[in-house]
C-alpha cells in the first residue's frame, strides 16, 4: 500500500501591520493627506468611507481609478494586505488618536 499524503492549504500569514501602515501614511498619504483628511486624493476617513463596503475600497486599491491620480496596487500588494488595508481604512484604525482633524 501507499502511504497518504495530506496537503494542508497554504494559509496567508498576516500582514506586517507596521509596515502596512507606514505604506498608508507615506504612499497614500501623499495624496490623500498625511492624516488622511484628504488632498489631491479625497479622506480616507471612516465618515467619508460610509458609503463603501470593504470590497468596494479593495477593489479601488487593486485596480485604481481611472481617469484620476489613483493608479493600481494589485501588483504591489497582495489581496491579504489589500483586504487589511480596507478593513482598517473602513474601521477608523489608521488614524491617529490624537488626530484632531
């Protein structure tokens, strides 16, 4: 008889957040302002990201917005970072307490 072998699913390791928020702060945060209040890209802020869903923000990280200053991430990022990205752009995380806006 053979022997069995299993093969288990490659599980995507989590993110380095440090340097995914740094990523935020210094790339994205060139546009759309160091506190993500908005600039030559618009807030990044919860309150203006109400209207979207996680998938939705993901969706214009990974491929852009046309016609805008917004290019493509989806050959930077893969879509583990660019999901934790959304999630944590949606929820508020990014931003700094102190922040008074």
């Amino acid at each position: 008889m053979g022997s069995v072998v299993t093969v288990l699913p490659v599980q995507a390791s989590e993110p380095d957040a440090s340097e995914l928020r740094n990523l935020v702060v210094q790339d994205c945060g060139s546009c759309h302002g160091l506190r993500l209040g908005g600039g030559l890209g618009p807030a990044l802020r919860p309150e203006e990201l109400e209207r979207l869903s996680v998938e939705a923000i993901a969706t214009i990280i990974r491929h852009g917005t046309p016609d805008t200053a917004m290019p493509p991430w989806k050959d930077l990022l893969s879509e583990h970072e660019i999901r934790w990205i959304s999630e944590k752009l949606k929820s508020g995380a990014l931003l700094n307490n102190d922040d008074p806006r």
